[in-house]
C-alpha cells in the first residue's frame, strides 16, 4: 500500500504541477483539500482525470463517496486498490 501511496503522491504532483512540493511533503493521511494540501475543485477533477487515465477508475463527479475517497491520499489509495480488485 505504501508504493501505491507514493505513487497517488507523485500522480498529485505531476497532474497538478505542483513543482515546489515533493512526495515526502505530503502527509498521507492529512486531508487533500481547504486544509492539508489546499486543493480546490479544479485540482479535483484534473486528479480524477488523472486517476481514471492511470488506474482506469471511475469516479461520480459530485457524489459523497467520491468525497470520501478525497479526503487524503490514504483514502485514494484504498479507492485504487479496492478498484483493482473488483
């Protein structure tokens, strides 16, 4: 779970061009959005598109599950691995 964890983070990054923050400087469990990282709703659907396009998961656009898988790159990864599973 930690390599799919650092790659969420990288995914992040690269996606979203955050050129001044590396992998190590996101916490894993802190939430991704307002506080923690401070996404917004752009950065949300550049990620989602981001994760389908890498991972080929579907993600609702505005349910509260989807929310729920946002809410740190911990949450995300369990997404991502529940997802390969199924």
């Amino acid at each position: 779970m930690q390599a799919l964890e650092h790659e969420i983070k990288e995914l992040i990054i690269t996606s979203l061009s955050l050129e001044d923050i590396t992998p190590a400087d996101i916490d894993t469990a802190a939430p991704l959005f307002v506080e923690g990282l401070g996404l917004d709703s752009i950065d949300a659907l550049e990620l989602g598109l981001a994760l389908q396009k890498r991972y080929g998961v579907s993600l609702s656009a505005d349910s509260q599950e989807t929310r729920r898988h946002f809410a740190s790159v911990q949450a995300l990864a369990e997404f991502v691995a529940s997802q390969r599973q199924a």
